[in-house]
C-alpha cells in the first residue's frame, strides 16, 4: 500500500481538498475554502498545513468564532447544502463559540463541519491554558458540549482515527436526510503528530446525492387522499428549495390548482407573483395563507420540519385536517400524524403530479379572492405613512422597490422576519434567505458575509435590529477585509422591539426590552432612550455609513451605496411599534397562570382557549 508521511492536520487539509459532491450528474467540489480564528494549538496545527499548502483551500480569517460559523452555514444554505466552509478555532473558549453556530445549522438542516481544538490527548501537560476540568473524569472537555447540538461529533485522539472520523462526517454532510452540524475535536497534539497515511485516503471522492424515489404505494396513499379533499392547500418548505424542486412544483400546481403557502425557508421557491401563491404561512404568516390553512381538508406538507411558526402551535390545522407529508427525513415525515411520504421533494413532487392527473382542486377561486385582498394589505403596509417619522414597513418597501430581481435578502431574528414572510416580495429564485429555524441573532450579520461569498456577483441586503447589531457584528470587518460590498440594512427602534411587543400582547407592561438608561431616583432602566450612533461606529471600522430619518435620506442612500466599493451600512431610524401584527394566527408561549393583573390573567385565559382548539399530535 502506497502512504504518505503527513500530520494529522496536514491529511485534514488534503482530505476536506479532495471531496466532491454530485448531483443530477453535475460535480460540486465540497470544499473551497476554511473559516479560521487561530490560537494556541491550532495555529500551529492546522495553521502550519494551511500555510505549508499543497492544496487549492483559500484561508477565511474569521473575527469570533460564533460569527464566523454562522456565516459558514449561511453560505452552505445559499449554496443549496453543495458546498461548506469548515471552521477552526482553538481551544476552551475559542471552541465553546462555536456551539450556538452548531445548534443553528442543526436545527435548520445545514451541514457545518466545525473543528475546535481541544486540550492534550496524552494529557502530560495538562491542565493547559484555557482547559476546564472536570473532577468525575480526565476524558470530559469542553468540546463534548458540541454533542448535544451536532448531527456527529468525534474527537480524533490519534491520528490514524482521522481516516474512521473524516469518512464519518462527510457521510452526514452529504446526506439530505441527516445533515446539521458535524464536530471533529482536535487534541492539540495530535494536530501535529505524523503516521503513514494510505494515499488511498487522499484520493479525489465523489459523494453521491442520490434522489430517493417515491415507491407506487406512497405515491397512490398520498394520491388517494387528495383526490378525496375539496380544500387543499400545499406547504412548500425548504426541503423544496434544496432539493431544486420549483420546477416540479410549479408544474404540481399549474396542474391541480392546489393554492400554497410558503415556509420562510421557502420563500422564494417560486414566484410571489404565482396567482396561487397565498405567501406565508403561520404566526408570521399572511391573512389570505392563514384563511385558507384554517379551512383546509387536506394539508401537504413538502419538504418542511412543521415547526411552531408554520403550523400556529399546531392550531392552523384542525383535527379533521389530514396531512400529508413528502419528506426526504423520517422524523420530520411523521409529524403531527401526516401521512409519510419518505423521498426526495422532486421526484415525490413529480410523482404525485402524474398520480392526481385530472384532479382541480376545490378552492381555486376563494384562494385567489383571499390572495387579491392580501396584497391590498401589504400594499397599504409598504406605503404606510406616519408624521411621527419613517416605519418599519414603509422602509423594508422602499429597499424592496429599489432592489433588482438577482439581489439577495437576508433576515434572521426580531420582527423584521414577520413583516419580511408577510410583505417581501423576492426577484429570482433563491434571493429570499431567511434562517428563522434558530432564530439567531447576529445571523444576518455574518450570514451575509456567508451569502455575498457564494454568490459574490449579486448585491446582498441583509435585514436587522439594533439588538441583533450590539450582539454579534464581527465579520463587518470581514466583507471590508474581502472587499465585499455588502448592504447591512439596520432598524433602530431603540431595543428588542419585537419581545417588546411579545410582552404587551401577553398583558405586561414593558419591562427589560427597550434600551434606555437607568434612572439615578428610580434605579430602573426606565430613563431617556440610549441615542446610540451605528452609523458612526460602522465608519470607525471603515465601511460607508448612511444616517436615515426620512424617505428621501433612505432612497437616496440606496442609489449613493452603489457606488462604493466596499460594505456600506444604513442606520435607519424607524418608529417603536411600527411592525405588522399577527393575522389570524396563534402562538403558544408560556403566559403566567397566577398574576395580579387583570391584563395577564386574560392572556393566560386567552391561552386555555386556544390550547383547545390545538391538535394533540
């Protein structure tokens, strides 16, 4: 057997180098580049084999290890799950910011392959610096947090396990079925330690994403019951998307009528101007999605985890209405008694299209009232005007008018995703990135440095709070390094806006939500509003910033930021409160059963009513 005398972390960088994905016959290389924050260990581990080279990986230098993963995984989802940014820190805390990245690819389905450092395997030196101990055992360290938020996790204690390790992670992060977030721990001296690695191992892969078929059974069980429904309706989650489905789903609807509602991963699969495109669906859903949910007999659910957000807390959806679900995923195919239709979405999609040849469905034309009367309203809401100065909405309409069809939106956490889902309307396929399965904050941040690296050509706007900006805006200064021209859209209404509003609809007074200073008599934080300048503090890092209070100053940021040849950032000001509400949606939070005031007691007696109407399972 032929071998080659490497370090562990030299094979790493030569393994991840040599992986390709295929699908429909088209070849993806897996691997381009690697997100890095160097420390004690891994600077001189996997560092030395990056910088040695021998291989066509571009080094990323990320600014926080949680920020940098999070742009990873924005990157994965913009690519349709074809391609990663693995990412490197080193050990104890280096490694610790990576987990929430890790819960938020997991969660939403994206492969990330993290590789944190970790602390001696032959434990001479030990404890090192940034090491916590655990008295119970000398085998616990802090990486085995990662297990509770990765698809995979191992920790590489010699470098022959580096060969069983590597072929593991690929296998999850090819897999649409079982793809999140894979951890590979790196004892710091291991990364540097030699063995005679088989050339074999090295070689170029190909992992093939094979597209799971629909057996005849499936597909005449799922025929069979939407023959029988007189008001259908489709979900089309992001399963759909990543699964390049549009297609094959537009041609389902074309040919039956089915209206659809849309996920906020989703969103943008087909066109906002479909006639039967009723936009999204649940508690940040739209009136004409919601109307027709509520009525519907029949509910198929393509390519969507049925989360919360999707189904009201389960109280869209009445016991008479039957699911069924298409599904490349077995646990999210069973959900809330759908009937599991376990296969790739295209293939289910077309199958079923062939199965339901001659069947309309039933509530074609009340979709298409409910449709018209919901763009009035989102109409109403983009043009919505206020003397007290620029909202919410009527700021999101003006940058969604002014963008072009190949621009790139990008959200996460707060109320802009409900006022997105509801109002956004995207251009092409694919412009519509949403990650709303973790609800990161500080995902639209450093997600959008993850989206401009995949699709570098087209201008990315990503939408956010002033919270979400205080939290996590470190890889700003990584688009200005790249020179990435990217727009941070930031929407300052003085404090968590969206929990703000939370708290008041479930009876309490404002509390700990908006950014105020404390009072000197009081000792509350109920003093004057913070006047916090980020556009100043976006210039001292060197982007182009815009202070915006006006629809004139907005508009005519927007045309000067296409000059630039760097990120820019707009501070709009936007008025408190100025977010669409819930349309005839629910959603379960934990309101207080025992409370002095009257308010709370009625939200929690609101609660036991709708917890009523909710399916069970």
């Amino acid at each position: 057997m032929e071998t080659i005398r490497l370090t562990m972390a030299q094979a790493l960088v030569r393994f991840l180098d040599a992986q390709y994905v295929e699908l429909d016959g088209a070849e993806h290389k897996f691997v381009n580049n690697i997100f890095g924050v160097f420390g004690h260990g891994c600077v001189v581990g996997v560092g030395q084999a990056l910088q040695q080279g021998g291989h066509s990986i571009r080094f990323l230098q990320g600014k926080n290890e949680q920020n940098m993963a999070l742009a990873a995984t924005a990157f994965a989802k913009q690519k349709n799950r074809l391609e990663i940014i693995p990412c490197v820190s080193s050990i104890g805390p280096g490694a610790m910011n990576m987990v929430t990245a890790a819960g938020c690819a997991t969660a939403n389905r994206i492969p990330l392959l993290l590789l944190p450092g970790d602390t001696f395997a032959c434990r001479q030196p030990d404890p090192v610096l940034q090491q916590a101990e655990f008295f119970h055992s000398f085998g616990q360290t802090v990486t085995d947090a990662f297990r509770g938020v990765c698809h995979y996790f191992d920790r590489i204690e010699r470098p022959e396990q580096l060969m069983t390790a590597a072929i593991h992670a690929m296998r999850v992060l090819t897999d649409p079925a079982d793809t999140g977030a894979v951890c590979l721990a790196m004892p710091q001296d291991v990364e540097g330690e030699a063995y005679d690695y088989p050339v074999s191992f090295l070689r170029r892969r190909v992992w093939h994403m094979d597209r799971r078929t629909p057996t005849a059974a499936q597909t005449e069980r799922a025929a069979r019951i939407i023959r029988e429904a007189k008001k259908p309706l489709l979900i089309c989650g992001g399963g759909v998307r990543y699964s390049l489905a549009g297609d094959a789903l537009e041609k389902l609807i074309d040919a039956t009528g089915i209206p659809f509602g849309e996920t906020q991963a989703g969103k943008g699969t087909l066109s906002w101007e479909h006639p039967l495109n009723l936009g999204g669906i649940g508690v940040t859903g739209t009136q004409s999605a919601n109307r027709i949910a509520k009525d519907a007999d029949v509910v198929i659910a393509v390519g969507t985890r049925l989360t919360d957000f999707t189904t009201s807390s389960k109280w869209l959806f009445g016991e008479h209405t039957k699911l069924v679900s298409i599904n490349i995923c077995p646990f999210d195919a069973v959900k809330m008694d759908g009937e599991p239709i376990i296969c790739d979405a295209r293939e289910g999609l077309e199958a079923l299209t062939k199965a339901l040849a001659g069947y309309r469905a039933g509530n074609i034309e009340a979709a298409k009232k409910e449709r018209a009367e919901w763009l009035r309203i989102a109409d109403d809401w983009y043009h919505k005007e206020d003397p007290r100065g620029l909202t919410q909405t009527r700021a999101l309409g003006i940058i969604n008018e002014f963008m072009q069809s190949a621009d790139i939106a990008v959200g996460s956490a707060g109320s802009l995703p409900g006022d997105m889902q509801r109002l956004f309307r995207p251009g092409d396929r694919d412009t519509y990135h949403m990650e709303y399965g973790f609800s990161n904050m500080g995902y639209e941040t450093n997600g959008a440095l993850g989206v401009k690296l995949a699709c570098p050509e087209n201008e990315v706007y990503t939408f956010f709070g002033d919270g979400t900006y205080l939290m996590a805006h470190s890889e700003l200064v990584t688009c200005l390094q790249e020179g990435l021209r990217v727009h941070f859209c930031l929407f300052d209404n003085s404090g968590w806006g969206c929990i703000e509003n939370l708290q008041n609809n479930q009876g309490d007074d404002t509390f700990g939500t908006v950014f105020r200073f404390r009072d000197p008599k009081t000792g509350a934080l109920d003093g004057a509003i913070m006047p916090l300048d980020f556009a100043k503090s976006a210039e001292g890092y060197g982007l182009k910033t815009y202070s915006i209070h006006t629809e004139e100053e907005l508009r005519a940021a927007l045309d000067d930021a296409l000059k630039q040849d760097k990120p820019v950032l707009y501070d709009i000001k936007v008025l408190p409160g100025s977010m669409t509400p819930g349309y005839e949606s629910w959603w379960r939070v934990g309101v207080a059963e025992v409370s002095e005031s009257p308010r709370v007691a009625a939200a929690y007696d609101s609660l036991c009513e709708h917890v009523k109407d909710t399916r069970k399972f």
